[in-house]
C-alpha cells in the first residue's frame, strides 16, 4: 500500500532501520520481517550497528528512473 502510494504520487520510499535493522529482527533488514521481501523501498538510512558501537551512518537509495519537471527522465542519483 505504501509503494503503491509513493508509485502514484512520485514519492519517496525511505525506510529508517537505525533500529531494526541489520540483523535485530532476524533479517538483515527490518522491513522483510514486517512486510516481506517484495516490498522494495527507494531508501534506506542505517547507523549503530553498521560500525560495532563506533558512530557512523549510512544510507542506501535504489537506482530507480525519475522524471523531472522539465519531462527529462534520468536516473535518481
């Protein structure tokens, strides 16, 4: 339902797995537990256990295709 609607109306995807991520709720990430694997987010932001208790965060962002205001379409990095 949430792709569906980020789908329709342009928006980003992003998933915060700062705190269920990377192994804690017996997946890799968090939102397969909930939701399973054919959800697929545009984003994905990590921190904590990424660096075994040293500060670092991270962010992962898909390669999908947007499309600019001018109608141009290039890739979303």
């Amino acid at each position: 339902m949430a792709r569906d609607l980020c789908d329709r109306h342009g928006l980003l995807l992003m998933f915060d797995e700062v705190q269920c991520g990377l192994g804690r709720t017996g997946d890799w990430c968090g939102w397969k537990t909930l939701a399973g694997p054919d959800l697929m987010p545009d984003a994905i932001s990590w921190a904590k256990g990424i660096a075994g208790g040293f500060p670092l965060g991270a962010i992962w962002v898909s390669d999908r295709m947007v499309t600019l205001k001018t109608g141009e379409t290039k890739p979303a990095l």
